[in-house]
C-alpha cells in the first residue's frame, strides 16, 4: 500500500496525544530535569571549556596589594586568602615595596609542591595575558610558532608548513597560516600585511579545530601563537560532541522503543493492522513524533555549541539510525527486558561508531566515516563538500532507511504477535522481501552500506594496529562481512520455503546474489573521493574490487570482472550449502569466506 | 457478502486452514466454531485482511479481503480487547473514527449513540480503569465508529459475565436486524445455537459441518423418540403406570403404536430429543469443546442433552 500523507500524520497526532496521556507528571517533571541537566552540563563544557572541578583547591596567602594577588584571583584552582592566614598551602611574602623578588614559601607535602606549581603557572598566564595586552606584540613575542597538521600518510610535518617571521614583516606561510596569533604578531610589528587564509588546519583538508574563545579551548590549544601556548590538540572535541548529540537520543530511543513494544504487547497493534492504513503509514506516523523529538533536540544543542546547519544535517541521520535500529530492535524483541538490551546495544553501538572515529578528527580522512566529524568541521567553520557529506552520512541514511524498511516488512499479525526466536524473525524479515528470484539480487545490493559500515569500522578499529597485521586482519573481516551478507538473504529466502531447494536454484540465485552485491559495492567508490583510497586500509577493504587501481585498461578491465567473478562464485558455493539447511549453510559459507579471503589477499599482494 | 473459497493457510510445516470454501449472505449471521487450533481465528483474521491466505480467494463486498475499501467497509473485534489503556473511551473511539475518515460530528454522534445504546458508563475515565466488561464493549463501540457493513467478531463474548454476555449477544442479534452482516465466532455452542442463523464447524483446519443449527442437526445429529404406551410392548420399560419405549426412527414409533393396539392400548404420548450442536461436534470432531458448558434452563453439566422445554408434535397425532 501506498503512504498517505494525510494518515500518517493522523497516526502522528494521536501518537502524541496518547505518549503525553500516557506520562505521568512525576516522570515527565524527572525526564524533563535530567534533559536540563544533561544540556546544562553539555552547554557549561562547552561555554566554559570544560567543568571547574578543581575550583578553589589551593589556599595562597598573599596580600591584596601584592601584583601577586591577581593572578592568584584570576587562578580557578587557587584560592587568595589574606597573607598570614594559617593552613594556607603557598605563602607570598612580598611586604617590602622596594624588593622586586618576592619570597614564596610552601609546606613541604604532595599537596604544597602541586600548589606551588599551579602558582607558577597562574603567573605564567597572568603574565602572557599581560603580554598580549602590549601594543608592541614584536616586542612582546619575538619567536612566534605556527602548527599547521597534515595528512600522515601523505606528508611528513616538516619545519617549513608554516612560519611567523620574527617582527612579523612576513608572517605568511605557504599552505595557511594563522590569523590569531600570528596574524596580530604580523600586525603589530610593523604594520605589514600579516594577516592567513583560513586557519592552521585549512591546507590540509582537516585541519585543528580553531573555535576561538573559550570553545577553542575545547580542542586542546591554539594552532598559532608563543611557544608556550602551544599544546596538541586532544579529541576532547569529539567526547564532549558525542555527549551533547548523542545522549539525549538515548532519551528518545527508550519512549520510541517502548511505544513499538506496547503495540505488540497483549496486541494493542492488531487493530491498527485492520484500519484502512498501510503498515508504513502506520511505521511512519509512530516514528514522526520521536525523529521530531530528536531533530529539535539536535537543533538546539548544534545552536548551544554555535554550529549550524551543517551540524543538524551531520547529526540528524544519526538520529535516524537510532531510531531505526530500535525499531528492529523493537520489532524482534520479545519483551522489556529484550528491548532494554536492544536499546543500550544499539546506544553503544552507535556512539562507539561517531565517537572513536571523530577522535581522529584532525588526523585522517577515515575520521569522515563519523558525521561527528563533519560537526566538528562546522564549528571550525571550514567547508564541507557535498562528496565528504554523502560520505559520511551517506551509509547513516540507507542504513537508516534498510532497517526502516526491514521492520515494516515484519511489522503484520503473523510477526509482531508471534513469540517467535530472534533469528527465525530476521529471516523472516528478510524473506518478506522475496518474492521472485531477482529480489535476491536486490536484498545483496541493500547490504552495502550494512557491509561498508561494518568494513569502516574495522578499518577505525584496526587503525592502531601495526600496518601489515591490520591489512590481514581486516581482509579476513572484508571477506566474513560480504560473504554473510550475500548469503544471509538467499538461505532466509530457502528458509522460508520461498524457492525450490535444488541445485539450479541454488546457483541461479547465487548468481543473483553475487552479482547484485557487486553492482551495489561499485558504490564504494565514494571512499576515493574524500582520500580514504589513499590510505593503506583504505585500499585493502575498498580497493580489491577494482576501484581505483590506477593500472591500465586491460588490467583495470579484469579487476572489474575479477571481483564480479568471485562474488559470483561464492554465492553460489554458499547458496548450494543453503539448500541443505544451516549446518550446511554455514560450512559452504566457511568455504566461501577462504576464497574471497585468498582472492582480496592475492590482489592486494599483487598491487603493493 | 463474504465469499472464502478454498482458503488455505499454512504456517511453515503446520497446515492452520485447509481449502475452507464458504459464503455468507447479506444480514446473516454466520457461525464459526470449533476447539482450540480449528482454524477458525485464522479463518476471520483472512477475512479481516490482518493474514494473507497461502492460497484461496476470500473477499468481503466482492472486493479482496485487506484491501483499504474493504478494511472501510469492516469492523473487526478480536478474541480480547487490546485497549489503549491510557485513553478515555471517548478519546480512543474519535481515534478510530479519525483513522477511518469519519467526519468530527458524524463520528461524535455514532459514538455517543453506540455507547448509549450498550449502555457504556465512565465514558471519560482511562480505559485502564474500567472492568474487563466495559473494555469489552468499548472494543464493540470502535468496531462500530465506521458504521461497516460487515462485522467480524471473534468470540465477542469472551470472558465475560453471564449478564453482560447476554446483552452482547442480544446487541449482536440487533445489528444482524439492522442489516449488518456478522461473522461470529465462539466456544459456547448455546451462544451459537441460540444467536446464529448458519454455522459452519471447523476442525483440524476443515470445514466439518455446515448449513442451518438445524440442517447440520438433521444431516449429523440424531432424533430419538420416547414413546409412552398404556400397555407393555416389546423392548418398553415401566415408567410409574405406563411404559417407556425409546427408538430413533418414525418407522419404529408406528410399529410401536400397532404394537400397542394389538395388545389393548394406545400411544399416549411421543417426546422427541434432538442431538445438540455440541453432541454434534463431539460427534464430527470426536473431542469435547474446550469451555463448552450447557447454559439451556434446567440443565446439569452431566446432561450432555438438551430436553425441550416442550415436547413437539408427534408427526402423528396419538391415539
């Protein structure tokens, strides 16, 4: 049936009606805290650069009118208590106007030695704002340093990315400079044009995030600027994104998870089934509020972090996906306590997914596979190409929309109130879809962005791991990954008694299979656009299909009909063990995994 | 106005209905029973559209059973009453008439109407806090919001009370009188002897027996005749000053009545007993009704036969 807007949004409306009837005012006085309490934390991190949890630690004794008073003030860790006072942690003893040292006396504990060293560090930046206040900056900061990061496969850091010349007559360097610090050094030494493009990072296609203020602090320090002022940057960026986006949508998951649930217990959804509605009307109307929910929420933090529309439209297939795998979750779960697991599973998950990628943020283009990255590169203000988008929330939306689609095709009489296994529902979410022997090929090519995401993530997680190691590795999870994928939807479809068991139909539908898997994995060629064909895992998990090989025609020509070949082969080889039932299934499969595991070994050993 | 023919539904290996082919008139109300795993469910859950047939055509008003005008066209009450409990009865029956495209005033009448006339109390209070009774009908209300010209009701009366089961049936009679066609399944054999005008018994996924209450009595059930004569005739038993004799044919009560003359005396009167629906079943199916009991006046639960409570005419007047 088709969808029609206009019962969709009825289901909607009375979905709302009934999950605000259904709240009580205590849980929805709580729920509404907690949310506070979670952007209130979210927004202080990030208006604050972080929470003050070392507020007023220290005790430092030290006389209103001493010049060390200030510093001590302005310290979050210190705390000016008038000079003699006893327990005081550092003493300044600076009574005699005429003596410019002053005598700074500590108790000898743990404790005094890291006061005193927070002291010295008070004063440093008490004294370094002091310096940026000159006017002559050149005289204030006579050696001054620009970071500029580059990609660490291509480049090495070398000590010409970037210079400030000392009095800033040429404070420009060749792939971006600074505007902050070097910029103004330029400026204030003798009034030549010291002014960048872009920021530290703008060359290298991602670069260190320079927010500025107090969210600059967030990515741990300045790109330009004094040596002192110089730190890496830490990915505290991405922790704190990954919180504020992606812990309210554990809100929404739980109301979303239980209002599908409640449909399936004591079979309150069978009447809706009998309404003249299409079961995606339905799906779609009950889903509404809850992505709703999430994008309004995603609004408002991507407006508290000062992103954009960028951010919300990085986040919102996140969102989407939550929702989605709930849904399943939901449509397979047989109880709360299931659903509970669904929902934290897919929660960790999900973040585990944005989050460790985006780490890598100012480092590799593997850190687009995570559309936190694309947020992260909003608040930095670079752009964004439509390329690096679809790259990156590209697999979020059809993984989004498989699953959608997926759950609606078990979401009749016979499933939803059936207290059926897990697995035995996934097959026969699955065979839903199969109707003739051409839906095969269609159900293999909509396992690819299930099987790019899987393969992305096995390259974010074998990323650490020593280069020759990880290729292995992530060759034996390539060819796991796309053999599961190609047969799963061949045995559920012989599972279900949807086609004869028999050797023609076991290879024609292998055939189908194969070949639509490859048709679909010719989409990966997506990852040469943002560069991630140029890393060497990149290569191995994308580059054995022929993609981007950059050999001749002839060559070029057999690596497009190699892999066609080998998806062929192999699923055929597990269809004709799917025929036989699981047991059987699985050791075809097995036999199918090593060959498609030599195949991807001998390619990548041939290219280099 | 419903039309199954040769439904068959099979789950995997399990065969739950197997080429049930059937028809139901317009303003009929047609029975479904049969024990536990009959296939009588999944025979009005078809024709509710809620399960696809393996095989077979069903249709509802010459359309194909699930498709939209048909659900319009359908109200459907299923074995329990899955509410939304956190709605008042008003609020969930202006749902469903809002999934139905029921006009705001059209829809407020019909409710109001339909809760009056079942005599619905707490109409604003949540349905989580109303008897199991009240639900109930609250369930036959919303399969009424859409004013359909077919009912599917599966064991309407399930669960409830005496008292509230005999004004759910009486109310299913007084939809049948208002030209509403209804499909009626139940457990209680006296609920369907005394409500439906047709009857078709499943069994096993098949259809065992069919037509009136009392064609399938006359095609499987038994007539048996106790014939009281003055005299003692051949086979007959002493019943205080006259004798008993009991026999299953028209055949043998004439015999009897010459028998009788013979000897001096006469037929003085004939009862007849007819098998019940459920002795029927029991015949037919070969197992008991699960939740069948005997409800008729003056009956025990180990009479396992109905006495009428007047004996009909013999086919010949006695002597």
């Amino acid at each position: 049936m088709s969808v029609s807007p206009r019962k969709l949004l009825r289901v909607a409306r009375w979905e709302v009606s009934r999950a605000t009837g259904s709240l009580d005012r205590r849980t929805a006085v709580l729920g509404a805290v907690a949310l506070l309490l979670t952007l209130g934390v979210a927004a202080g991190g990030v208006l604050a650069g972080g929470v003050a949890l070392d507020e007023d630690i220290y005790a430092v004794a030290v006389s209103p009118d001493s010049p060390y008073h200030e510093p001590v003030s302005d310290s979050t860790p210190l705390e000016a208590v008038p000079a003699g006072a006893p327990n005081a942690d550092v003493y300044v003893d600076d009574r005699d106007p005429s003596d410019r040292e002053a005598t700074v006396s500590v108790a000898n504990t743990r404790k005094g030695q890291a006061a005193l060293g927070a002291f010295r560090s008070a004063v440093e930046r008490h004294n370094n704002r002091l310096l940026l206040a000159e006017e002559n900056q050149s005289a204030a900061f006579p050696v001054g340093v620009t970071l500029s990061y580059v990609e660490r496969a291509t480049q090495r850091v070398g000590a010409n990315d970037g210079t400030a010349g000392a009095g800033g007559d040429d404070a420009t360097g060749d792939d971006g400079t600074g505007d902050a610090g070097g910029g103004d050094a330029g400026e204030a030494g003798d009034g030549a044009d010291g002014s960048g493009t872009g920021d530290g990072g703008a060359g290298s296609g991602l670069g260190v995030p320079d927010l500025g203020g107090a969210a600059g602090s967030l990515f741990g320090g300045q790109p330009t600027g004094s040596p002192a002022e110089i730190s890496p940057p830490f990915p505290f960026s991405s922790l704190v994104l990954a919180f504020a986006f992606l812990v309210p949508m554990n809100f929404v998951i739980q109301a979303y998870g239980s209002t599908i649930l409640n449909e399936r217990i004591n079979r309150r959804g069978e009447l809706l089934l009998v309404a003249p509605l299409s079961r995606t009307d339905i799906v779609a109307g009950k889903t509404l509020p809850y992505a709703g929910i999430a994008l309004a929420a995603t609004t408002i933090i991507a407006v508290a972090v000062g992103g954009g529309p960028l951010s919300v439209a990085a986040v919102f297939p996140i969102a989407l996906v939550f929702l989605a795998a709930t849904f399943v979750g939901a449509m397979f779960a047989r109880s709360f306590k299931e659903l509970t697991f669904v929902t934290v599973t897919v929660s960790v998950a999900l973040t585990t997914y944005a989050f460790v990628p985006a780490i890598f943020a100012t480092v590799t283009p593997v850190a687009l596979i995570s559309p936190l990255t694309l947020v992260v590169r909003d608040l930095q203000g670079e752009a964004v190409s439509i390329a690096e988008y679809l790259f990156s929330t590209g697999p979020f939306y059809l993984v989004a929309g498989t699953l959608f689609a997926m759950g609606v095709g078990v979401y009749r009489e016979e499933d939803m109130f059936t207290q059926r296994a897990v697995p035995l529902k996934f097959l026969d979410a699955l065979a839903v879809h199969l109707h003739r022997p051409r839906d095969v090929a269609l159900l293999a090519a909509l396992s690819i962005p299930f099987v790019f995401v899987a393969e992305l993530l096995g390259i974010a997680v074998l990323f650490a791991l020593p280069e020759g190691a990880a290729i292995v590795a992530l060759l034996v999870v390539v060819a796991v990954v796309e053999e599961v994928a190609k047969g799963v939807g061949v045995y559920a479809g012989f599972h279900q008694s949807r086609f004869e068991r028999d050797l023609p139909t076991a290879l024609k539908l292998g055939a189908l299979s194969g070949a639509g898997f490859f048709v679909a994995e010719k989409a990966t060629a997506v990852v040469q656009v943002v560069g991630l064909g140029s890393l060497p895992l990149g290569q191995a998990a994308f580059g054995t299909s022929g993609v981007g090989s950059g050999l001749g025609p002839a060559a070029g020509l057999a690596l497009l009909a190699l892999p066609l070949a080998l998806h062929v082969v192999t699923a055929a080889i597990g269809a004709v063990g799917a025929t036989r039932g699981r047991r059987a299934w699985a050791g075809t499969l097995l036999v199918a995994m090593a060959i498609h595991f030599g195949y991807d070994l001998t390619v990548v050993s041939t290219l280099g | 106005m419903i039309t199954v023919d040769g439904l068959r539904k099979v789950y995997g290996d399990f065969v739950a209905v197997q080429g049930s082919t059937f028809d139901v008139e317009p303003g009929e109300i047609f029975g479904v029973v049969g024990p536990n795993g009959a296939g009588k469910t999944t025979t009005l859950k078809t024709l509710a559209g809620l399960i696809e047939p393996t095989a077979g055509a069903v249709r509802v008003a010459g359309e194909p059973a699930g498709d939209p005008e048909t659900r319009t066209a359908l109200g459907f009450l299923p074995e329990e009453s899955p509410l939304y409990e956190d709605m008042t009865a008003r609020s969930y029956l202006r749902f469903f008439a809002d999934l139905y495209d029921v006009p705001r005033e059209t829809a407020n009448q019909r409710i109001e109407t339909a809760l009056d006339d079942l005599e619905l109390e707490h109409r604003d209070r949540r349905l989580g806090d109303v008897s199991k009774g009240m639900k109930r009908k609250v369930a036959i209300a919303r399969s009424l919001v859409n004013d359909p010209d077919v009912l599917i009701y599966d064991e309407p009366a399930s669960g409830l009370d005496p008292l509230t089961t005999n004004y759910v049936l009486e109310y299913v009679r007084e939809l049948a009188d208002a030209g509403k066609t209804v499909l009626f399944s139940a457990h209680n054999l006296y609920h369907v002897e005394s409500v439906c005008d047709r009857v078709v018994i499943m069994n096993e996924g098949e259809i065992v027996a069919r037509g009136t209450v009392e064609e399938i009595r006359a095609e499987h059930g038994e007539t048996t005749y106790r014939v009281f004569t003055t005299v003692p005739v051949d086979g007959s038993e002493p019943d205080g000053d006259r004798h008993v004799s009991t026999v299953d044919s028209m055949d043998a009560v004439e015999g009897i009545r010459e028998a009788a003359a013979d000897a001096g005396g006469e037929v003085v009167d004939i009862r007849t007993r007819e098998s019940t629906l459920e002795e029927i079943f029991l015949d037919v199916a070969g197992q008991p009704m699960p939740g069948s009991r005997r409800v008729s006046p003056g009956a025990t639960d180990g009479d396992r036969r109905r006495e009428p409570s007047e004996p009909p005419e013999p086919p010949e007047a006695a002597e």
